[in-house]
C-alpha cells in the first residue's frame, strides 16, 4: 500500500481545488517560508481524524477554512481527500483502491467519507489501526516534534512503541473490556441493593397480601347477600310500579277522548286562523308592492338628474383631450429632428473606435517579441548564475569536508583518551550499585511482610463489618414488623375510637339525651352518662358476658329519678326509646348466693368491673347475680335453687336463668359498647407496647451503625495505609529494577567502549586517505567557477538592452490604450443620448393614441346618460298607473278579515270549556306520576348503590331472575299436564338471617382494618420482577468472569508483542544509532521491566567522543539525529506504507543532511515518504519535486518537477 493523491480544496490556503500526486520513493515538497508547505501535512492529519484545532494552529476547527483574500471569496467548505493504492491488499478491504475524505462547512457540518460513502470517523481508525498510519503515529513527524519526541516523558514514548508493536487493536480492546467490566460491577453494586431492597420489600408485601385475600373473601360474601336481598327489594318496587302504571293507563284513555274533541275544536278554529292568515299575506303583500313603487319614483327622479349631470361632465372632459392631442403632435415633429442629428454623430464615433484598436493589436504584437527575446536571455543568465551557484557550493562542500576530517581527526584522538577514562569510571560505579541494589532487596522484604499484615487486618475487619450488616438487617426487620403491627393497631384503633365518637349502637333517643349533658346546661347535671361509659371491664373474658351486658350496656345512668324526669319534660319529645338507671332507685342489697365454692365456678361477673366507687353500688346491681361457671351442665345445676334473678353463664357465652331461660351460641354476638371499650383500652396499652419496642429497636440500629460507620472508617484507614505501602513497595522494587537496570547498562557500556577504541584507529586511517582525495578535487572546483562568471557578465549586458526595449514599447502602447478608452467613452455617450430619444419619440405616440381613444369613449358615455334619463321618464308615469289600483285592492282585503275574526272567537270559546276537563285528568295522571316517580327513584338509587357499592347491574340482574323463574314455572306446569312429579317450590328466603349475617361480615372487614388490596398485585408482580433480577446477577456475575478472562488474555498477548517489539526496536535504533552518527552508543530500557505494559521508556545517547548526559543537553543535529534514528527503528521495525516528515532536516549540516538522506534511500523497499524541506541536498536525493508558491497573495499553488536521469521535466503549475 503506498499513498497514491492528495486533493485539497478550499482548505487553509489551499483556495482552488489542487491534486498532488504521489509514487515509491522520496517526494519533496519546497516552497518559501509561509506559502504553504506545512498545510499539506495538516490536511493528512485532519482528513485522518484530527479533532483539536490548535494542532492544526488554528483557534476553531472552522479555521480550516480558506479565510478569503483581497481577490477572493471566503470558501463555503474545506474538502481533503486521500487516495491510497491498496492492490496489496495491505488494508482489511477488498477494494484495490482505498479513498477517504472529510468535508467541514461554515455552519459546522462535517462528513467523512469511504470510497465516496458517509462513514464514521471509528470506521476510518479502525481500517488504519496498527499500520502504523494515523494522526499521533510514528508517520507522521511535524515540525518541532522531532525535538518533542525526545523530551517527552517515558510515558507519552510508549506511543510509538505501542504502534510499531501493533497492540493499539489490543489496548482499544482492552480498554473496552475494561470499561464494560466496570459498567457491569457497578450494575451488580446496584442490582445487590435492589434485590436486597425487593427482599425486605417482599416480607412486608406478603403479610399485607394476606390479610387482603381474607378482606376479597369477606367481601365477596358480603357482596352475594348484599345482591340477594337487594333483588328482594328491586322485586318490591317493580310490582309497586306496576299498580300506578295501571292506574295511569285508565287515566290516558279518558284524557284522549277529551284531546280528541278539542282537537276538533281546534282544526275548525285552526282553518279560519289559516284564511285569516292568507288575507294578512294579501295585504301585506300589496302594501309591500305600493311601499316598492313609490321607492321606485324616487329612484328615478334621482337617476334622471344623475345622467343630466354626467352627461356635461362628459362633454367638458372630450374638450380638454382635443386640446391635449394637438400639443403631443408639435412635441413629436421636434423630437424626430434630433433623432436623425444624433444618429449621424454616432456613426463618426464607431468609425474612430475601430482605428484606435487596430492600432492597439500592432502594438501588443510588438512589444511580446520584444518580452520573448528578454525572456530568453533572463533564462541564459538565470542559468549561468545556477551553474557558477552549483560550482561554489561544490567548492563549499569539499572545503567543509577537508575541515570535518580535521575535526573529526581531533575528536577521535580526544575520544579515545576519554573512553579510557569511562572505563575505570564505569568498574567503580559497578560497585556502588551493588551495594545499593543489597539495600534496595533488603526493602522490598520489609514491605512484603508489611502488606502482609495489613491485609489480615482488613479482612479481619470486613469479616467484623458483614457481621455489623447482618445485625443491621436483623434490626431492620423487627423495626419493619412493629411499624406493621403500629399501622395495624391504629388502623384498629381509630375505626373504635371513631365508632364511640359516632355513638354506633346507641339509639337516637339515647344519643338525644346524652346531648343534653354535652350542652353545659346545669339542669342536665343529674346524666352520668352511659353504663359502658362507667363501668369498665378489662378482662379477656368480657366477651363472655355479652348475652347479659346488652341487655343495659347503653342505657343512660342518672343521678336523680325526678331531677331527670323534670328536664325530660321541659325538652321536646325524643326522637326513640330511651331506657334509663336511675341511681337513687337502686334497692339497697339484694341476697348474695355463695356460690365461691361451688363446683365449676369462675367468677362473679361484678368483681370483673372496675369503677369509680361511687358506682360499685350500680355494678352489684347489674352484675352481683351474674355468676361465671366452666361448663353448661354447671350452669343447669346451679340454676336449680337459686335465688331469683340470678344468671350462670359459661366462658363461650351460654347462659342459664333460674326463670328457665337458655341462651345458647351467645359468643356468637357482636361485641357490645363495653366489650368495645374494653378493646380500645387494650389496644391503646399494646399501642405504647409497640411504640416502646419500635424506639428501642431504633435505638439498637442507630448503635449499630456507628459501630458500621466505626469499622468502615478502619477499613478506609487500613486500605488507604495498604494503599501506600503498595506503592512505597512498588517504589523499592521499580528502585530495585531501575538498579539491576544500570548494572547491565554499564556492563554493555564496557563491551560498547572496547568496541568503540577499535572503531577509532580504523577511522583515523581512513580520514587520510580521504583528505588527499578532497584536495584535488577542490582545486579543479575553483577553475570551473571563474569561466562560468565571465560567461554570466555578456549575458548580463544582453539583458540590459533588451530591457529597455520592453519599457518603449509598453509606453507606446499605454498611449494608444488612452486613446482608444476616450473614443469608447464618447461613443458609449453618443449611443446612450441617441436610445434616450428614441424611448421619448415611443412616449409621445403612446400619449397620443390614449387621447384619441378617450375622446371617443367620451363620445359614447354622453349618449349612453341621455338613453338612460329618457327610459326613466317613461316609467315614472307607469309607476303611478299601477299605484291607484293597488290602493283599491286593499280596502275590500281588510273587510274580509274583520269577518273571519269574529267566527275564530265562537270556536275559542267550546276549546277552552274541553280543556278544563282534560286539565282535571291530567291531575290525577300527575299525581299517580309522582306516586310512580317515588318508586323509580327509590329503585334508581337502589340500582345506582348496587352498581357503585357491588359492581353490579342491578336491572338486568332482576329481569334474568324472572325469565328463570317464569322458565320455571312453564316447566312445572309442562310437567304437571304430563303427570309427573313436580318440585316443590323454594321456601321463602328468611331475610331476618340475611340481615344479621351482613352485619357480621361487616364486622369482621371493620376488624381487619385499613386493607392494603394492591398488596396482592404488587405481590404478583414484585415476584416475577425477583426472580427476573436475580437471575440478571447471575448473567452478570458470569459476565463479569469472561471480562476478567478476556482482560487477561489480551494484556498476555499485548505482553508478548510489545516485548517482540521492544527488543526488535531496540536492536535496530543501535544500529542505526552508530550508523548514523559514524560511533558513539545509545539504547532504550523499561523503567520497570517487571511491568512492560504499564511502564516508560528512557533513551540513552551518547554521541562519538562524548559523555552520557541528558538529551535536552545535545545540540539541535544531535537531537535531530538520534530522533531520526529511533523512528528509522520503529519503521524498520514495522514499515509504515508511507511517512510524513516536515522540515526534520533543518537542524542538520550537509554532511548530517547526506547521512539522513542515505537512510532514507535504504527504507524505499517497504515505505513512500513525502519530505517537506529547505535543503538543497535533500531536493536533488528527492525522485519528485513539488513546489508550492503564493502567486496570489493568500492562495497556495503547486508547482511540481520529476527528475529522471539526472534531467528536469517541463514543469506543471497546478
């Protein structure tokens, strides 16, 4: 592969559209300072990917751009495009020919392109990634990067090394790799939060997930019995519609008969209004027609005096344009005078124009043969001059040989001296680096168990942080579950507290009653308040008693029998029942049966009740007979005997009388106000239970994450301290490597300095055998370049003469160039004057024709006005014809109508007599409505409460109810004509049962409490999303180990290259080294050889007959050199297919110049390169020559001359 064109347009100065093309070999590209040269070079590297304009010397990348000159637009784009010979296939494409280019316009647009298709900029590195092509690579060296190159730090050196070695694919990749790997441990940092969040997010979840299936449960059922007996009453209502649509019907059939007669009434009157209406038209109509006329003879009254005006206007304005049309005809007789007196002048003009440029033509034909004998001789002199210029640089060069041998001479004896003197130096610094290096292992050991230690430390202390977490978790849960249990109690709590604030189960007199107390009012002072308000009962037992405490539970307890009965009278009647307690009624002591020792006893209900002392009296009253037993058969046994009014109950709420009643399946009932009581009173205490653990458990977390915090700031501590004995051990043994290093450095550099004195004597012999060769030839070189002057000064004389004869001739054609400008002028005015007039003379016969044109429609206009005021006299007079006649017509019209108006009166009269009598129907059909209405809105908003409370359509629910049952019925009565055996039908719902059985699902939802039903959803769905995560940490962890797998691999296979590369790169630069500056040593090391990847490079020069020093030390050549020199390695190397170097021989002597080109004559094989240069020496090595040169100021042109041998081709300006 090898780069076959470059086509610039519109980029930097690069104006025009201008090809360089390119073969094998050695292109050089010269031109002065600032035509151009190293723009070149910059559109290589910007078309390869170049993103930062200030590499480009430039502000923004716009500036690109060709800015514009004095002569020229700014460019709208910059366009560059490279064309690469690829027939060997060398690129990863098919195509024999490879072309790219980019494109930027002015409004920051920029395309690439790939054999004239859209590309990527990835797409154009990845085709040249390591081939040793690209925008940082080795092949491409700008000016100052030659001295850059060496001062640059070990790390950016890696660069080219990493290019020649062909691991940029490999780093690229790894650096993918690598970035994946850490996308995917932090996806799994996340994903074990999520997951660990999800868990603790699932534990809840399925708790509130159950108590929400219980909740669907109830609900259904509550929802079937809630249908059921909603049917029940829509059935009610539909049959109570059913008798008031009957009576309705009857109704409508008497309001017909009725409507039936007024309409006949009414089509009568109905008639006569339509024939009064007919008459109103008629007049209407005429009055219309004799408003119309009169309107009409004003009209044309108007229009009469409107046609006299118009027609004099008319006249006067015929007058003026007669007037008009005679002027325009003198106007156009003077103007055809001029024409023809202009016309004759512009003939004279054109005929003077035509002398003076056929003179012009003699002229310029003169003075080119005149300028093409001047040329000619210019062109002897200017090669003369180049022959006696080549002959003294000939004469230069040998003089500066003769003076290098000397030189040379002399520094190879001093040189000798000094490697003698290098070689003790280099036995004793042998020894002090071994001392150093013991030291140095001596070091590394200490840290080794240092890291050691550390290490333990930290997972002793992650081992104490997972231990710290798990405790964490633990708490985490518990403090979880009492918040559950929290919501739950007050969810709990609230529906109870709620209900005693609403008073549920106290009736609405009792409520009434109680409100007397909340009023203030003094009088109401005797109300105590309810009994479940005065006595409590907190024993888990109390649902036992329920049988017995709903019996008093909420009737109201009063102070004062008659105090009460007075307020009861002084306030107005209550709204319910109300039963009361009086306190001073209550007996004084009343028998108390022992029954303590009796078999089966439990308890006596009263010593259950706590309360104010001052109300035990009414708790022995109400409970002192009520006696708690373990068993029913007890409780029978008891009963016999005992006193009257006492009361066995059992623990499950069956309770014997001794009046012979039994209550059985008692715990059954819902719970009372003072089982109600009881209850908040017990949640309120296990709420502060709860509220207390919660704080604890808050407080046991809170411990535990400072001991977190704690052990998690020791393990920051621990890894920070691991962290830098890490890296002091790193120094110690980079220190130990650095110093293994030099040991083998100085043993080479022994080996080198022998071979180096021996390398001297045979040089000196050399230098005198030289010297002698030099002398002769320099001797000759002088003698050439005095015949050549003499030639110069006759050619010089020559050129002089035919100067002067140049200047007369120009002058006389400057001259007749005048003439012949003010000929054109006056002819252009001539010319000019004579279209004028023409355009006048075209004006007037326009003007004219228009005013004979207006005269006549003047004309017309006048007689059109009289016609039209004549035709209006005459219908003025049929106008009032026509007016007489109408008014006639309309007297007889209005009699007819005072007649219809009477017999419309007489039929008005028998409709309004009919429509009292429908008037009265229609009351009564509106009363039935409103009774029929009543029932479709209590069924409406039955229907309407089904649908919003159950979801259900309540209509079509009962009309699919009946179809069944009439289905039924004709199935029976089927059966029945048949003879078979008929079912009995199903007996009657007991709707009591039903109602008791929905007040007791509604019970059990209000216990559950506040019900969380997306909980079974978000159960659904958070399971699926677990498992779906759980099984994406698995594909990740797998992930993650091919990741560290390929990661491995690659830096093996990078590993191996680069140190392939390295060792290869290393032989060849101290070769090259040696061979370029004729001795001396140089070499490049690994900082750290144990880290080849990841380390710098160091270079060591020494140049012949000097010692090591620092590279920013050496002269410009030197370093110009031995850059040189370490590219021409990495290239031999690897080949790059071709090489840009700008100016990097401007730092050099001839004799360096010679070398440098010598070594690029032996890379020709494998390489193409293109040399931006000033050196003559490096123009004549060069196989093409192109110049770029600044004709225009501001636009860059090419100028190219290919050498073949050793003779110059036509040149070709692009």
């Amino acid at each position: 592969m090898y780069l076959k064109r470059i086509v610039l347009h519109g980029f930097k100065s690069f104006a025009d559209r201008t090809e360089f093309d390119f073969g094998p070999g050695v292109t050089a590209v010269v031109g002065p300072n600032g035509c151009g040269k190293s723009n070149l070079l910059d559109a290589v590297r910007w078309v390869l990917g170049e993103q930062s304009a200030r590499s480009l010397r430039g502000k923004r990348m716009s500036d690109v751009i060709f800015a514009g000159s004095r002569s020229r637009k700014p460019a709208a784009a910059a366009q560059v495009e490279l064309v690469f010979d690829n027939s060997a296939g060398f690129l990863a494409t098919d195509e024999p020919e490879v072309s790219i280019s980019r494109v930027l316009y002015r409004s920051g647009d920029s395309d690439y392109r790939m054999n004239g298709n859209s590309c990527r900029l990835k797409d154009i590195r990845q085709l040249f990634l390591d081939t040793g092509v690209g925008v940082d690579a080795y092949s491409i060296i700008e000016q100052g990067r030659v001295d850059m190159l060496l001062q640059a730090d070990p790390m950016q050196r890696r660069e080219i090394f990493e290019e020649a070695a062909g691991i940029s694919r490999y780093k690229q990749q790894r650096a993918e790799a690598q970035r994946k790997l850490e996308r995917s441990q932090n996806n799994l940092l996340r994903l074990n939060d999520i997951i660990e969040e999800l868990e603790r997010q699932l534990r809840s979840v399925k708790l509130a997930a159950g108590k929400a299936r219980r909740w669907q449960e109830y609900d259904r059922r509550l929802r079937e019995l809630r249908a059921s007996f909603s049917l029940a009453e829509y059935h009610e209502l539909e049959t109570g519609c059913a008798g008031v649509r009957a009576q309705m019907a009857e109704h409508s059939d008497r309001l017909q008969t009725e409507r039936a007669a007024l309409a006949a009434h009414d089509a009568a009157a109905a008639q006569h209004e339509r024939d009064l209406q007919q008459l109103d038209e008629r007049i209407q109509h005429t009055d219309a027609e004799l408003a119309a006329l009169h309107g009409e003879l004003s009209t044309l009254s108007e229009r009469i005096a409107q046609s006299e005006r118009r027609a004099a206007d008319l006249a006067a304005a015929r007058e003026r344009r007669h007037t008009q049309s005679a002027e325009i005809s003198q106007q156009f007789a003077e103007l055809e005078q001029r024409i023809v007196a202009e016309s004759a002048a512009l003939d004279v003009l054109a005929q003077a124009a035509e002398r003076s440029a056929g003179r012009i033509v003699q002229l310029q034909q003169a003075r080119n043969e005149v300028e093409q004998r001047r040329d000619g001789a210019r062109q002897a002199v200017d090669q003369a001059r180049a022959a006696v210029f080549d002959a003294a640089r000939t004469a230069a060069l040998l003089n500066n040989e003769q003076n290098n041998i000397v030189a040379q001479r002399e520094r190879l004896n001093s040189q000798s001296d000094r490697l003698k003197a290098r070689r003790a130096e280099l036995e004793q610094e042998q020894n002090e680096l071994g001392q150093r290096q013991a030291r140095a292992l001596g070091e590394v050991g200490r840290l080794d168990q240092r890291v050691a230690e550390l290490s333990q430390q930290i997972r002793d202390t992650e081992a104490q942080v997972a231990q710290l977490r798990s405790t964490r978790q633990a708490h985490e849960a518990e403090i979880g579950a009492a918040k559950e249990r929290r919501s739950a109690l007050l969810s709990r709590l609230e529906l109870l507290e709620d209900m005693e604030r609403r008073l549920e189960g106290v009736d609405g007199g009792t409520q009434t009653v109680l409100a007397w107390r909340d009023e203030g009012d003094e009088r109401a002072g005797t109300i105590r308040g309810l009994v479940a308000d005065l006595l409590h009962i907190d024993d888990p037992r109390v649902q036992a008693l329920q049988p017995v405490l709903a019996t008093f539970e909420n009737q109201v307890v009063v102070e004062d029998a008659h105090a009460f009965l007075a307020e009861l009278n002084r306030r107005p009647e209550l709204s319910g029942p109300v039963r009361v307690i009086a306190l001073d009624r209550l007996p004084e002591d009343f028998s108390r049966g022992h029954y303590d020792d009796a078999p089966g006893f439990v308890a006596r209900a009263s010593t259950w009740v706590q309360c104010a002392p001052q109300y035990r009296k009414l708790a022995e009253h109400l409970l002192g007979r009520v006696i708690v037993v373990d068993s029913l058969e007890r409780a029978l046994a008891l009963a016999n005997g005992a006193p009257q009014g006492y009361v066995f109950i059992t623990l499950d709420g069956r309770s014997v009388s001794t009046d012979g009643r039994i209550t059985i399946a008692g715990a059954q009932a819902g719970a009372g106000l003072i089982s109600r009581k009881a209850e908040v009173r017990h949640l309120q205490q296990e709420r502060d239970e709860v509220e207390t653990a919660l704080e604890r458990c808050v407080r046991q977390r809170n411990e535990v994450d400072q001991q977190l915090s704690d052990e998690q700031l020791r393990l920051t501590s621990l890894m920070n301290e691991i962290a830098a004995a890490q890296r002091e051990h790193a120094e110690a043994r980079s220190t130990l490597t650095r110093l293994e290093g030099e040991l083998a450095r100085l043993r080479r550099e022994a080996e080198v300095s022998h071979s180096e004195l021996e390398a001297i004597h045979r040089a000196l012999a050399e230098m005198e055998e030289l010297a002698r060769k030099l002398a002769a030839q320099f001797e000759a070189a002088g003698q050439d370049q005095q015949e050549r002057q003499s030639r110069i000064e006759v050619l010089e004389r020559e050129l002089a003469e035919l100067e002067a004869a140049v200047s007369s001739a120009a002058a006389e054609l400057t001259e007749a160039r005048v003439e012949a400008g003010r000929n054109s002028e006056k002819l252009a005015a001539s010319a000019e004057a004579f279209a004028q007039l023409q355009a006048g003379r075209a004006g007037l016969q326009r003007d004219f024709e228009r005013a004979a044109q207006e005269i006549e429609q003047a004309a017309a206009q006048i007689a059109q006005s009289q016609a039209e005021a004549e035709a209006a006299r005459t219908r003025q007079t049929e106008c009032a014809a026509q007016i007489e006649l109408l008014r006639a017509q309309t007297g007889e019209l209005r009699q007819c109508r005072q007649e219809l108006r009477a017999r419309i009166e007489e039929f008005g009269a028998l409709a309004r007599g009919t429509t009292e009598q429908i008037h009265q129907i229609e009351s009564q059909i509106h009363a039935a409505e409103v009774a029929l209405r009543e029932f479709e809105v209590r069924r409406e908003n039955l229907v309407n409460r089904v649908r919003d409370e159950l979801n259900i359509d309540l209509a079509a629910a009962y009309q699919e109810q009946q179809e069944q049952r009439r289905a039924a019925e004709l199935a029976a009565a089927a059966a029945a004509a048949e003879g078979a055996a008929v079912e009995a039908p199903p007996a009657e719902q007991d709707w009591e049962a039903v109602r008791a059985e929905i007040a007791e699902l509604r019970e059990k939802l209000a216990r559950l409490g506040n019900v969380n039903l997306d909980a079974i959803t978000e159960l659904e769905e958070l399971t699926p999303r677990y498992e779906n995560l759980v099984a994406q940490r698995t594909d990740l962890l797998a992930s993650i180990e091919r990741l560290q797998a390929l990661i491995a691999e690659l830096d093996q296979e990078s590993q191996t290259r680069f140190a392939a590369a390295f060792n290869q790169i290393r032989g060849y630069f101290q070769e090259l080294f040696r061979q370029i500056f004729g001795g001396g040593k140089a070499d490049i090391v690994l900082l750290d050889p144990e880290k080849p990847l990841e380390c710098g490079i160091e270079i060591i020069a020494r140049p012949p007959g000097k010692e090591p020093q620092s590279l920013s030390l050496l002269s410009g050549g030197e370093k110009t050199m031995t850059a040189v020199a370490l590219v021409m390695a990495v290239f031999k190397s690897k080949p790059s297919p071709f090489a840009f170097l700008d100016e990097v021989d401007a730092a050099l002597d001839e004799a360096n110049t010679e070398r440098f080109n010598n070594v690029l004559q032996g890379f020709l094989a494998h390489s193409q390169f293109v040399v931006i240069t000033h050196s003559k020496r490096t123009m004549s090595s060069a196989d093409v020559l192109y110049g770029v040169t600044m004709e225009e100021p501001g636009v860059s042109k090419r100028v190219s001359v290919r050498f073949e041998n050793g003779r110059v081709q036509t040149p070709n300006v692009a």
